[in-house]
C-alpha cells in the first residue's frame, strides 16, 4: 500500500488592499451636481420613459396592422417591440450604477402612431434623442448602450421601409 502525500499549497499575499465591507456607496444628492450632470441626468430619464412607452406604442401598430406587407410589418414590428423593454433597463441601470444615484422618470403617455409611417418617423425621432444624448454623455458604456438601442430602431426601419 502506498502512502498518499498531501501537498500544502501557500497562497501568496494579495498587494490590493480591499476597502472594509462596511463602507457604503458614495451617494450624490441631486443638488450635488453640476447643472450639466442634472440636465444628462434628465435626458436620460426621458429617453429611458421614451423608449419603454415606444415598446408599448409600437405593441398597438403591431395587433393593428393589415393588408400588403402587412406580414412583414407585423414581424418587424414584433422584433423592435420585444427589444426595446430591456434596452430601456440596461440603458437605466447602467447610468444609475455610473453614477450612484436613482434618477426621476417623468410621467409621460405613450403616443399614438398613425400607422407605419407613422412608426418610421416616430423612430427617426428617437434615433435623434439618443443622438442628442451621446452629444452630452460623459460615459463610454452609456454611449456603447444606446448605440445597441440605435441598431434595434436602424433595423426596424430597414424593415418597414424595404421589406413591407
């Protein structure tokens, strides 16, 4: 019978040093920020509320669409407003973790669109908003997020307008 022999390995010893787990988030208070940060703040909070109430506006158009390339409006509508919700959340996480703060959302009803093309310009519309955010947005990740939010609408768009 042969003897086992135990090997005793040593860690070596870390050179971070780790803050205590007592500490807490450094909260800044909204009075805090610079004016600049309040107004990105806002504009975040809006497009945040745009693109949720755009989920549930295009949700309508879809169950309302008929007649030719109807089809392929349904579909394309479909896509855009599954991705949209959690667009929203990754673009409202993310800045409030960035930041450490909670943002507002204003109370806003969603709009009513006047069928596709309706749609179309309402999503060129938002593509402009988030541009107008990206201008302003001192976040990189923020930036690379609402770039993904600009893909969904492109190729909502590409689908409305091409493919229908």
């Amino acid at each position: 019978m042969e003897s086992q022999r135990s090997l005793i390995i040593k860690k070596p010893k870390s050179k971070i040093s780790r803050p205590s787990t007592n500490q807490q988030p450094v909260k800044e208070s909204v009075m805090e920020r610079s004016p600049e940060m309040q107004k990105v703040d806002a504009m975040t909070a809006d497009l945040v509320v745009e693109v949720m109430n755009a989920a549930t506006s295009l949700h309508k158009l879809h169950l309302q669409v008929t007649g030719d390339g109807s089809y392929a409006q349904h579909k394309a509508l479909n896509e855009i407003y599954d991705a949209l919700p959690e667009q929203a959340d990754v673009i409202a996480e993310g800045y409030q973790g960035a930041c450490e703060l909670i943002l507002n959302y204003p109370e806003k009803a969603p709009v009513t669109l006047s069928g596709v093309e309706g749609a179309i310009q309402y999503l060129r519309e938002m593509k402009m908003q988030i541009d107008e955010l990206q201008a302003v947005m001192p976040h990189s990740e923020i930036v690379n997020n609402l770039d993904l939010i600009k893909d969904v609408v492109n190729s909502a768009k590409y689908k409305l307008i091409f493919l229908s």
